[in-house]
C-alpha cells in the first residue's frame, strides 16, 4: 500500500521543516504586504508614520512591536533554513518527539528575534517621543547617513566576521552548544538567534532610514543576509558593501551640511 501525499510528507521532517520556514515566512510577508495595503503613502495614522520611519506615538507600541516581530519572521527566518536543517538531521534519533525539539529550536530562534523587534521598535516610539529635546532636530539625511556609516562599518568589525562565521557554520555551533531535550533545543534556538542578531542588528536596523515596512528595501536587505550566510564567497561581498554603505553615508551627510 503506498503512502498517502500527507503521510509521505510527514515521513519526510527535512521536507517538512522546510515546508514550515517557508510557510511561515510567505505568511509573514503576506501579512505585512496587508498591512502596508492599509497604510497609504502620507496618511497620518501611526500606522502609516511606522511605514515612513516617521514618529510613532506611545500608545501605538504593541503595534509597532508586532510590525517588527512580523518583519523579523519574513527576512530573518529563511536565513535559518541551514541551521534548523542540520538540527532535524541531528536529532534523527529523537523520532517520537522531533517535531518537539525542531519546534522548539526554531522558536527559541525567533524569541530572540521577537526581543530584538521590541527593543528597535521601542528606541523607534522614543525616538518620536523626544522631537522636543532635539533627537530629532539633525536633518533626516543627516541622521540616515550617520545610520548608514554605522551599519557599514559593522559590516567590517571583527565582531560581525565572528558572527557570521558561526552563522555560516551551523553544524560547528551544533557540536559545541548541543543540549538535549525539547527544553534543550529552545535554549540552542535562543542561544543562535543571539548570535544571528549579533551579525544581522545593523542592516536590519537600516530599516529606520528606509523606512519600517518598505518591502522593496526589506526583500533586498534580506536576500543580502541570506546570501551573506550561505552562498560561497558572499563573505567578501559583505564586507565590499559595508564599505559602500559607509562611503554612502559620509556622502549623504556631505551633501546636506555643503
């Protein structure tokens, strides 16, 4: 008797933990491309201000929070593919509670995600906060170039390169970090979004200066992580674009201060 298609899938956990990312990324970016639909360009909502990079009053926190927990899911979980990949090959000795144990790594991976996302979208809502004593006040190409010089200079930091080699290199971070347990496999998925966010804070911060929720900017910027921890050579390439990132940046400050 053959295999029905759901059971044929189930029997297959790399297929189905790949089917998952990819679900829930798709269903991410779904969501985000509904809700940019309801904030036009110029609306004076904080929705719309969130989309612009604009001022985001206090009360809309929680909002402004899920917004970044959906972007976090939608550029940064595919970027977790390999990692959560090698982790359902190595528990392959867990059968009866693997899906568990994959679960759980892969959620630990976007709790730390999620805290990331409430810390960016707080200093975001603060920054709106102190228009008055003169956050605000640099000129906004001025404050996007200084953005700009500090997320490529990152990208040449010893701390960035640490980061991404452990990124690159999932079944080391396994060998060395591995615990047991669904309970175990949450502390490993925490423990390598950590590491995630030490290499990926600054471009994913650069949606300030592009503005939350631009999906042109958030589709590029997270093809270039994607790209940055698994394709060949892609390691150089980050670095080539940090520097223009940087030499950008010095140039928009130029240009507003000449």
């Amino acid at each position: 008797m053959t295999a029905t298609a759901p059971a044929a899938i189930l029997d297959r956990p790399r297929l189905l933990a790949l089917s998952g990312v990819t679900m829930a990324s798709l269903a991410a970016w779904v969501a985000l491309g509904l809700v940019h639909a309801a904030a036009p360009p110029g609306g004076l909502d904080w929705l719309a201000a969130l989309c612009r990079g604009a001022a985001v009053p206090v009360a809309a926190l929680p909002g402004a929070v899920a917004i970044w927990i959906l972007m976090s899911i939608a550029m940064m979980l595919p970027t977790a593919a390999p990692a959560i990949d090698i982790y359902v090959r190595l528990s392959r000795r867990i059968e009866s509670r693997r899906g568990a144990h994959v679960a759980g790594f892969a959620g630990g991976y976007l709790a730390a995600w999620a805290g990331f996302a409430a810390v960016a979208s707080t200093l975001q809502v603060l920054a709106g906060l102190r228009i008055g004593d003169g956050l605000q006040a640099l000129p906004q190409a001025g404050l996007a170039g200084g953005l700009l010089i500090l997320a490529g200079a990152y990208q040449l930091t010893p701390l960035k390169q640490a980061c991404l080699s452990k990124c690159r290199n999932p079944l080391a971070f396994f060998m060395s970090h591995w615990r047991e347990g669904t309970g175990g496999a949450l502390r490993m998925g925490l423990h390598h979004g950590a590491i995630c966010i030490g290499c990926c804070w600054a471009l994913m911060g650069l949606m300030l200066v592009f503005g939350t929720m631009n999906l042109a900017w958030m589709a590029g910027l997270g093809l270039l992580m994607l790209l940055e921890k698994t394709a060949p050579g892609a390691v150089g390439l980050g670095r080539l674009l940090g520097l223009a990132m940087a030499l950008a940046g010095a140039a928009l400050i130029a240009t507003e201060f000449t």
